[in-house]
C-alpha cells in the first residue's frame, strides 16, 4: 500500500471509529425525514438490535425504523450522545456493554435482525455474530467500500477482489489495515449467517451529524463566500451517500430480508466536482467565485487530496477509480436518494447548531489561511 492510498485509509478509518434559509441558524428538524413526511407501516413489526446507534447513522436507522413500526434495541458502551434526534433514545431499550471484552448484556435476548455498525475488528464481529446466530435471522453488517484491493478500475463492483492481509490476527485499527479489517469481519458475518447475511458497503457518508466535518467542509466554506479554491478539475468525479439515504436502506433491506453484498454509494448517476460544488452554491446567496487548481499544484504545495480537499480523489494511477463505483446493485435493491441540495442545506443548518467552540474547529478541511497562501500561489503561477 503506498502513502496516498495509506493516507486516505487512515482519514476514512479516523472517521469511522471518531461517524431553513442562509441566516436561520436552528437545525430544522431533520428535513426530509420520517419526521416531516408520512412513512408508510411495515407489512410486520420486527425486533431490530443495533450494535452501536448513538453514532453518525444509527440515530436515523433508530429514528425510520421506528416510523416503520419496528421495535429497536440498542448496545453500546453508553459514551456517545447523538448530535441528532438524541430524543428518540427514550423510545428504545438501550443495552450496556463493550464490543471488546463485555457483551454479556446481549445473551438471552430475542430479536428477528442485528445491524452491526460498530465493529472493525473481525473477533467482535465473530463473538457477537456467534453469540446472536440463534437468535436472530438476519445480520447486517455496515462495512466499507476500503475493502478493495484495486481502486484503479472504473466502475468498481462489489464482485471485485478485496484486501487480504498479511496477518489477518492483527486487530490494530490503522491506515494500512482498515480495509483488510473490514474484509474479514465480512467473511465473519457470511460463514456465521450464511443465509442471512447482508453486507452494506457505504462511500463516504454525510449529513447533518457527521463528526468527521469531511463532507461538510463544502457547505461550510461555500456559505462563508469569496475565492474558494476548488480541486482538480470541474469534470473530476465525486461520490457519496446521505446518511439518512443509508439508514433508510439498511432497514429496507432487513425487511425484505435481501441478502448479499451492496455498494452504498450514490448518487444514482456520475456526479463530478463541478455539479457538487455548484448545486451547493445554489443554496446560499452571496459573493463567490471558483478557482480550479490542478492535482499537481495541490501536491506541490502541500494540500491534501483526503483531509483537505475532501470529497476529491485524484481520478488517476491506483485510486482512478474510488471515485467512480458501481453502484447498480444497491439502486435495483431498492437504494434511494434525495436531492443534493437537500443534503446541503440540512448539513449547513445542523452546522450552526453547534456550540460555537465546535464550530471553531472543524475536524477537516483547508484551513482558511493555507487556503488563502496556494490561491496566491497560483494565481502568480499562471499569471
């Protein structure tokens, strides 16, 4: 694994183990949610277990399927507190426990499906998945589109070969072993469920609540204006998925019980740079330009393809096609997903939520100043 595949493992790995109009600073309930639109019942109430919940998209997961009729339980080690629809955790059994060394909370119970969004090491999946084999009929575990070994390929299915490590008992969550990890904690969950196993393999994920700031970087900077320098070029393609479009899909595959393997990525056609930054300049109103600086002169000076220009992968050498997945399997499985500017604008608003000292230090993206130093540069540069 060379450094810039390294680097973008380990910025997706941090990630996962940290998960109204301009001037209306309240998040506006979740638009376009169960909570403001009419969710239609399942044909029958399941009993969902989620490993996690408290996270990124467990609080949505919580929040449909509970709109569906389901009754939920949840297990985590009662640390985290949602930034969103924290209220709906009174409305849920909630379980104590550690996926390391205590899942004793967990035996005896009873439920028709698991949804695993927490582990990344392949023991916790397999003491659980053991633990809970009798018990319930479908496992789905949240996984990662890092598992492939070969991100050169356009159109990236989820047939293609994935990572194999050269000790598969490492249990280290690192850059360089973040994909292999998730991999096996896949094999895990087939050879434990072998008829009830679904493995979802989302993008990059986004949305109001994300503690990763990587996504929201654009909303963010594009609100606040002026020369913004933007990576690549316009044509360079971009993927992600809505962590609301996720958790919705997650419940309706447990519903309909669809095993098998799914790229969770959207959205449903090729999106580039251009389109993603321009259709989020369509939901503020102020004065705004785009600068275009290439991949080389990134480099050059020193800005990072993964923690700063976040949303772009150079399209080229190995990683020319991580951006470009195939996500066909998932759409005919029922993956939907909503507007771009939906997501943007949701994103912004839960943003000026936060306590100002969270605001005032974002966990990713170009910092203001360094923006400001390669604009000039490059502005000299090309005359």
């Amino acid at each position: 694994m060379n450094n810039s595949r390294r680097e973008f493992v380990r910025t997706t790995a941090s990630g996962v183990l940290s998960a109204g109009l301009l001037g209306s600073k309240g998040y506006a309930a979740q638009r376009g949610t169960a909570r403001d639109r009419s969710v239609p019942r399942a044909q029958a109430s399941l009993r969902i277990l989620i490993l996690g919940g408290t996270g990124f998209t467990g609080p949505f997961q919580i929040e449909y399927a509970l709109a569906r009729g389901h009754q939920v339980t949840i297990f985590n080690r009662g640390r985290t507190q949602p930034t969103v629809n924290a209220d709906l955790l009174e409305r849920v059994e909630r379980l104590v426990g550690d996926r390391d060394n205590d899942i004793e909370a967990l035996r005896g119970g009873q439920w028709d499906a698991v949804i695993d969004n927490s582990s990344s090491v392949p023991r916790w999946t397999r003491q659980t998945a053991e633990l809970l084999k009798d018990t319930a009929h479908t496992y789905l575990f949240t996984s990662s589109l890092s598992v492939h070994s070969d991100n050169s390929k356009i159109g990236i299915n989820e047939d293609d070969p994935v990572i194999e490590l050269e000790d598969p008992t490492v249990e280290e969550v690192t850059g360089a072993t973040y994909g292999g990890l998730k991999a096996l904690c896949e094999e895990e969950t087939r050879r434990i469920f072998p008829d009830g196993a679904i493995i979802v393999r989302p993008g990059l994920i986004v949305g109001p609540g994300d503690r990763s700031d990587r996504w929201t970087y654009w909303p963010v900077r594009i609100a606040r204006g002026g020369e913004v320098m933007a990576p690549g070029t316009p044509d360079d393609p971009t993927q992600h998925i809505d962590a609301r479009d996720l958790a919705e899909f997650d419940i309706h595959l447990i519903e309909q019980r669809k095993v098998g393997t799914y790229s969770a990525v959207g959205p449903l056609s090729q999106l580039s740079m251009a389109e993603l930054l321009y259709g989020i300049r369509a939901i503020v109103s102020n004065e705004i330009s785009f600068t275009w600086v290439d991949a080389d002169f990134l480099a050059e000076h020193e800005v990072s393809a993964w923690s700063e220009m976040t949303s772009w992968v150079p399209p080229r050498g190995e990683m020319a096609g991580f951006s470009s997945f195939d996500n066909s399997r998932a759409v005919a499985a029922g993956l939907k997903f909503r507007p771009l500017a939906l997501t943007a604008k949701d994103t912004l608003d839960w943003w000026w939520s936060l306590p100002e000292e969270r605001g005032a230090q974002p966990r990713a993206g170009l910092d203001p100043e360094k923006e400001r130093r390669v604009l000039e540069a490059f502005h000299e540069a090309h005359g």
